[in-house]
C-alpha cells in the first residue's frame, strides 16, 4: 500500500531534486568545456598539404628542411674555417688598420644579419650566420690579445675574455630570444673564466675547489631560471660536473687532514655546497633528490672529517656514521618532503658504506678457523685471535661491533617508521574556503521561493580530483571525509569524476554567466601549477614514510647485523677460547631461535627466518671448525649443535623450505659428530666407514615414517652424501669396501620397498650390489671372474625370460640388463687386462651374439651392451696394431685425414643428422 504525501511536501521534493539535477547538468557542462579545451590544446599544428607527387615516383631521400640545416652548417663550417684561416695565416699581410677594420666590419654584420633574417622568417640562416658570429667574437678577442695585449699572461687574459664573451653572448642571445645557439655556447663558455683565474696562481685568484663551487653554484641558477629545456640540460650538467669536482676535492681535503683546525676549510667548502646543492633541491622538482643526495654526502664529510681528525684512527668510521645518524634524525624534524628522500638515501649510503667497512672482519671472523686446521685437537689456542687466525692490529678491530650495532639500531628505527598522523595527507589538499560550487545559483534565480532546495553551504571544503578539477564537497561539517554520491545520495560509478566540476565565480562575475552553467576555477593543487610551489610550504613537511617492502627488509638486516656484532666480539676485546666458542654457540642457537617461532616476527620482520637460518648456518659450521682446537670443544659442540638443529627442525613454524635445509644441518651435523667420535677412538679410516653408515640407516629409518614429507628427501640426499664419504674411507681396504657397498646396497633396498622410492632405489641398490660384487672378486684376486658371475647371470636371464612371457611390454633393461651386466662387464675388466687371446675372443663372440640377438629381437639391453663390450674388446686388440700404423705414417697424414674426415662430415652435415636420428628413434623404438 502506498502513501502519497502532501501536495506541498510533494512540491518540495521535486524542487529539491530539479535543484540536483540542475546543478549536475552545470556540473557536466563545465566538465565538457574543460575536456575540449584540453583536446585542442594537445592537437598539433596544422601541417601544411603534402605536395602531390607522380605515381611511381620515387619519395625524397632527405626532406627540403634537413637538406636546408645541413647546407647552413656545411656553410658556417666552410665561413669559420676561412676565418681562422685569416687570422692566423693571413694576419701579417695588412695594417693594424685594415685588421681591425676587416674585423671588426665582418663580425658586426655577422651579428647584425640575423636580425634581418628572423624578420624574414629565415631561423635556420639566421643561426647559421649568428654562429659565424660567435666565432668571429672570439677570434676578436684572440687578434686583440696579439696586437694590443702581446705581454698579458694566456691564462688570465683567457679568463677575462672567457668572461667577456660569456657576457656579451648571453645579451646577445637575450637580445634575440627566437635564436637558439647563443645562450647555451655562453653558458659553455662560463664555466672557464673562474676555472682559469684559478689556474694563474696569482695573489688575488681563488682556490680552484672555491671557483668550481661558485661556477656550479652560477650553473644552478641559470638551470632554475631558464626556459629552454636544451639551456637547463647544459647548465645541469655543468653544475654536476664543477659540483661534483669541487666536492672530491673537498672531500679529499677533509680526509687528508692531520688536525681538526685544518680540516675546518674543507669542511666550510663541503658545507657552502651542500646550502648550493639545497637550494638547488628545493626549487627544482627534477633534480630534488640527486641534489638533496650531494648535500646529504657532503654535510656528513665536512662534519665527519673534522671530527675524524680529531679522534684516534679506529674511531673515524664511526664518526662520520653518527653523522649519518644525526642527518636521518633531522630528516623527521621538519625539513621539507621534497628534500627527504634524498637526504634519507645519502645517510643509508653512509651506513651501507659503514657496515661494508665492517663486513671483511665477520668474514674473517666466520673463515678465520680454516687457517688453523692444521692443528686439530692441539690445545695449544688460548685466546680468540689466535683461534680464529687473526693477525689485525686492535685498531681495525676494536670499532667494528659499535659500527655494526649503530647501523643495526639505524635500520630497526626505519622498520618501525610507519605511517601515523603526523605522515603526509593521503588525499589531494582541499580548495580554499568559498571555492565550493554554489549548485543552484543559476537556476534558482527565477524560481519561487518555495522551489529553492537546499544548497552546499558557503565555504565547505571542495578537494580537488585527480583530474585537477574540484570534486564534491569531501568533507563534512564534523572534518570526516564523505563518500562520493549523486543526487539523493545515490553513490557515483567507481571512475566517475563527480558532481562538481569546479568551482563557480560567486559574486558580479556570477551574475554575468548564463544560467545552468559553470566554468572551471583556477588551477587546483594538483594540476601544472602545483610545480612552481615552493618546496618549504607547511603542506610540505610531513615525514616521508618507508615503503613496506624497506621496512619489512630493515628488521631481518637490523637482526643479522647484531649478530654479526655479537660475533666480533671475541676477537675485538681478545676474549680467551672457551668464550669464544661458548658465545658462538650461544649465538647460533639464538639465530635458530629465530626460525622457531616467526610468528612474532611476521609483523616487523618476514624475513626474519631466512635472515636466522642463514647466521644459524654460518655461525653453525665456524664454530664446528672452531671447536676443533680440543677433543672436549669438539664433542660438546658438535653434539649442541646436531640437537639444536634437530630440534629447530621438528618445532619450525617457518615453511617446508627452512625446515628441509634444517634438516639437513643436522644430518651433517650429526655426520660430523661421528667422525669426530671415529677419530677419537683412533680407527682406521676403513674402519671409520663403519661408524659412518649408522647415518644412511638411521635416516632411512626415519624416512620411512616421514613417508611423503617434504623434509625426507633433502635429507635422504644429505644421507647419501654420508653414505660415499663411507665409501671413500673404505676405499683403501678392498674387502672393507666390499662390504659397505653391500651394506649400502642393503640400505638402498630397504628403501626401495616404499613406492614413491621404488625406482630409483632399486636401481641403485642393484648397482650397490654388483659393483660390490665385483669388488670382492677384485678383492679376492680372481683370475677368472665368470666362474662367480656366471651362476648369477643364468638365473637373472631365467628370471627375466619369464618376466618377459608374463609382460611382453616390460623394458629389456629390467628383465635382461642386470644378468648381462653381471658377467660383461667383469669380464671386459678382466680382457684388458689378460695378456693371452682366448677371454678376448670368447668375450667378442658372445657379444657379437649379444648384438644379433638384440638387433633380431628389437631388444634395446642387447644391442646396446653387446655392441659396447664388442667395440671396446675390439680395441683392445687392435690397438697394438693401430699405434704400431700410425707410428709408421708421416707426421703429416693424421691431420690430413682428419680434416678430410671434418669436410665429408660437414659436406653432408644434414644427412649424417638425418642417420642419427633414424638411429635414435629406431633405439627408442625397441624395448
């Protein structure tokens, strides 16, 4: 059931939504007038009708303006070389007179024609002909030093003429503004006269880092007030080049100087370039960070060096690192934003530069045990220097954990730097108070009093949208910002610019617009205007918030450099070696601890687990190699570390990735303990390899329940690198190794019963087991092994015979290799090393049968270990014969052969391609 409401509250409600409908049609009115403006202003120039060209005729290889520039420079070009020609060849050939007047009436008109021809319309000619112009200036200045100036130093007068000349063509170039050489060749030629004056050496000339600095400080101010984009590229770079100059200089001033009175001086020029570099940053949106960078750096070398010369060596890092400390604290205090990220990255260079400084020592710190490996359990280091190898003088050591905790305390200080109220504005400042769009002020003025609806009070805050045109107002009467809506709250499509399009004049101007409609106010914020404001605004001085990504990176690196702080300790206050190693333990369980419980690590430092396991790791395996100076260190530590790893493996909470390396860790771990329990007790090394397999069986165990886990794998591999170091110290004892192949054999079957190990394991166990079958035969010093392998290769083809009338698809590899293999390959062992005919030519005929067989039979196993073991039997025997032949052929022959043999390969490259293709799918073909 519907209510209809008064006819008077009924009028109401229309009036006030033909208000809101008015106002939004002025509103995209004016939006429309602003779009086509814009539209015309990004079209380019009509350009003139292409002229009409036969068909077929070929275009132009140049166009009429390119031909025109090349021949007005191939002309200046030709014009200035006669001039120098003439006055410096032809100069002695007339008067003082006739030299001046040929001069001088030369370069007037040169300088005078291109006004003539900027009235015609002829640029190009005229700045081909003001080029000539220029040349002409200087040749000038050159006669007048010969003739009237003979006995003026060349430096100097070169810098009074430098100057001369920078100054008459910047007024000359000013003077005609439409000419573009000028202007840039006088800026060129500005950079020389301090430059020179310098170079003279006289009494009154200034120190050349002084006349680079005030040349680069004349540079900035030419490339702020320039509006020529080719003007401010060469004044920049100018000001870089002497900039930068002056600062090495400086710098190299600062770092050289004995006493802190002596380093006051170049501190003074660091600082003066800095204020240059400043001001260049705070008028200049390009240049504000690179600019605010140099300031940055030379602020902290001028401070820094005075204070580095006033404090012993191993302290000079850490002073100009406090000065970095201090620049990153003034950064929060106020200084403008568009100042601030450079100014930030010129302290994190200097706290970079300081932690690198530092690194060398934890490296050594961490490497320096490998040094001393030559005396294991010796018990003869009693202090940390002498554990670790470190030869340093105390001055290199004594500064570094201060410098590492500093920059660590640095980078936890930017991690916790987050956004709060005192940051930048998220959004667009608001217009000023009485900007807001009046809706209804052109139609409500004829409409009853009692139509008039309710407008946008006077002075409500209207931000400007990212177009650079006033929104709606965003604010309301209690400051929290409103949602964009239409008309009767109806919220606008994501995209939509609004219903205000800009503020509307108030006041006679408004009375004079047509009714309905509106125009665009003046530039907002954030339209072009905002670049021309000042970098020292209020608006401008909230602190620049880190990104997240460089705080979640600041946490994990603050962790890492405590650690590595933590670690030079010892070695920085000579600490004796039961400390040393008891902090390095400590140390690495407390980076394990990391890689724990990164719950609470996952809001300051994400990272945090991998930053943990990687100390763990390093500190882990130095202090193993540490603990190697007594038997006590080395039992102890390696038993806490294979249980502390172990036991950061079963509680991490960091991913299946950190868990696995864990794992790992401690498998080699473990190995390692072992070993060392091996050691201690004096077994052989062949013995030792016994000891050495408890970790393959132990790991296979625990495979075994862990099944599918990502962590079984990493350490089934870690296991069997434990299982060949068993091997190789078996190695020396041929019944011994025998057996630990078998034994590995066994350990590669147990395995080889879970499905996902199948194959690959049981692959391996059955080359485990015929190779250490073959070497208990060579063990045994069996002449004739087929005695032992025949018994094994007739049942194992028996076997396969069978397997293959079950399952005529069943790969010939499986059911016939491990048979052949068992005999072939110990009896071609044997034939190259049997000095009688018989093995040799029996073991041919059976592999030559072998060949047949399997090339009849389609059988891959076959052919391809019959083939093998008749190939290299045949070499075998031939090869007397072949060396015997080859050493009877001229020197000269075998290469012959051998490039004839390369240009029929390549002659029929495609062909032989094609054969060894057809061989490869007909070997992939059989079974």
């Amino acid at each position: 059931m519907e209510t209809v409401p008064p006819p008077a509250e009924e009028l109401a409600i229309l009036d006030r939504e033909l208000v809101q409908l008015d106002a939004r049609r002025a509103q995209l009115l004016a939006r429309r007038a602003w779009l086509l403006t814009s539209i015309r202003q990004s079209q380019p120039a009509a350009r003139p009708a292409p002229v009409a060209r036969p068909l077929g005729a070929p275009p132009p290889e140049t166009s009429p303006p390119n031909v025109q520039n090349l021949l007005l420079t191939l002309g200046g070009i030709l014009l200035t070389i006669a001039a120098i020609a003439f006055t410096l060849v032809s100069w002695g050939h007339l008067g003082i007179g006739g030299r001046s007047a040929v001069l001088g009436a030369v370069t007037v008109a040169a300088l005078s024609a291109p006004v003539l021809l900027l009235r015609r319309g002829l640029a190009s000619t005229a700045e081909a002909v003001a080029g000539l112009g220029l040349v002409l200036m200087a040749l000038d200045a050159y006669a007048l030093h010969r003739v009237a100036l003979p006995d003026t130093g060349g430096l100097g007068y070169t810098a009074v003429a430098s100057a001369a000349l920078a100054g008459l063509w910047s007024a000359y170039g000013l003077s005609l503004d439409r000419l573009r050489t000028p202007l840039p060749v006088a800026v060129l030629t500005a950079q020389l006269p301090l430059v020179l004056w310098a170079l003279t050496a006289s009494a009154g000339a200034p120190p050349m880092e002084w006349a680079l600095l005030a040349t680069a400080a004349f540079d900035v101010v030419v490339a702020l007030s320039a509006n020529r984009a080719g003007l401010r590229g060469i004044a920049t770079t100018g000001a870089a080049a002497a900039g930068g100059s002056a600062l090495l200089i400086g710098a190299s001033q600062s770092v050289t100087a004995a006493t802190p009175l002596a380093a006051v001086a170049p501190a003074v020029l660091l600082l003066t370039a800095a204020g240059v570099a400043l001001f260049a940053a705070s008028r200049s949106p390009e240049a504000a960070t690179a600019a605010s960078v140099a300031a940055g750096l030379a602020a902290i070398a001028a401070v820094g060096g005075v204070a580095r010369a006033g404090v012993p060596e191993r302290w000079s890092v850490l002073g100009y690192l406090l000065c970095a400390v201090a620049l990153s604290g003034l950064v929060r205090m106020g200084i403008p934003r568009r100042l601030q990220p450079g100014l930030i990255s010129a302290s994190a260079a200097v706290h970079a530069a300081a932690a690198l400084s530092a690194l060398p020592l934890v490296a050594l710190t961490l490497a320096g045990p490998l040094t001393v490996l030559d005396s294991i359990w010796s018990g003869t280091q009693t202090d940390a220097r002498g554990a670790l190898g470190l030869d340093l003088p105390e001055s290199v050591l004594s500064a570094t954990p201060l410098v590492l905790l500093i920059v660590a305390a640095t980078l936890t200080a930017a991690s916790r730097w987050s956004p709060t109220a005192e940051g930048p504005p998220t959004g667009p400042p608001a217009a000023p108070a009485g900007t807001a769009p009046q809706a209804a002020a052109g139609t409500a003025a004829h409409r009853p009093a009692a139509a008039e609806g309710p407008t946008p009070p006077a002075g409500t805050a209207v931000a400007p949208s990212p177009e650079g045109y006033a929104a709606e107002p965003s604010a309301t009467p209690t400051g929290r910002a409103s949602d964009a809506t239409g008309p009767e709250g109806v919220p606008t499509p994501e995209g939509h610019p609004g219903p205000a399009a800009g503020p509307s004049p108030s006041g006679p101007a408004a009375a004079s617009q047509p009714a309905g409609e509106t125009h665009p106010g003046p530039a907002t914020p954030t339209g072009p205007a905002s670049a021309a404001q000042p970098a020292w605004g209020p608006a401008s001085r909230g602190p620049v918030v880190p990104g997240p990504g460089l705080r979640n990176l600041a946490a994990p690196l603050a962790l890492g450099l405590v650690w590595a702080a933590l670690l030079v300790v010892p070695p920085a206050l000579d600490l004796g070696y039961a400390v040393t190693a008891a902090l390095h333990v400590f140390l690495t369980i407390a980076a394990l601890g990391l890689t724990v419980r990164p719950a609470w690590l996952a809001r300051h430092a994400p990272a945090g687990p991998v930053v943990g396991l990687g100390c763990a790791l390093a500190g882990g395996v130095s202090v193993a190699l540490l603990s190697l100076a007594t038997r006590p260190a080395t039992f102890a530590v390696l038993a806490t570390l294979a249980a502390s790893f172990t036991a950061a493996a079963v509680a991490t909470r960091a991913g299946r990735a950190v868990q696995a390396v864990l794992a790992c860790a401690a498998t080699g771990f473990a190995t390692a303990l072992l070993g060392a329990i091996a050691g201690a007790v004096e077994l052989p090394p062949h013995q030792a390899a016994w000891v050495m397999l408890a970790i393959p069986a132990a790991v296979a165990l625990l495979a075994a329940r862990l099944r599918r886990h990502p962590v079984a794998l990493p350490m089934e591999l870690t296991a069997a690198a434990a299982g060949l170091l068993a091997v190789g110290l078996a190695a020396g004892d041929r019944p011994t190794l025998a057996l630990v192949l078998a034994l590995c054999g066994v350990i590669a079957a147990g395995t080889a019963v879970r499905a996902e190990r199948r194959p690959a394991a049981g692959y391996l166990a059955t080359a485990l087991f015929v190779l250490a079958g073959w070497v208990r035969l060579y063990a045994s010093d069996v002449a004739s092994p087929e005695a032992y392998t025949l018994p094994v290769t007739l049942p194992a083809l028996a076997v396969g015979v069978l397997r293959r009338r079950r399952d005529p698809e069943a790969s010939s590899w499986t059911a016939y290799g491990p048979g052949l293999a068992a005999t072939l390959l110990p009896s071609l062992f044997a034939a190259w090393g049997d000095e009688h005919w018989l093995r040799p030519l029996l073991l041919g005929l059976a592999a030559l049968a072998l060949t047949l067989t399997g090339a009849r039979l389609r059988l891959q196993a076959l052919l391809v270990l019959g083939g093998t073991v008749l190939a290299l039997d045949a070499l075998h025997e031939l090869a007397p014969y072949v060396v015997q032949v080859v050493g009877a052929l001229p020197r000269w022959l075998p290469p012959a052969l051998a490039g004839l043999l390369l240009l029929a390969v390549g002659a029929t490259y495609e062909q032989r391609l094609r054969d060894a293709r057809r061989l490869r799918d007909s070997l992939g073909r059989m079974r």
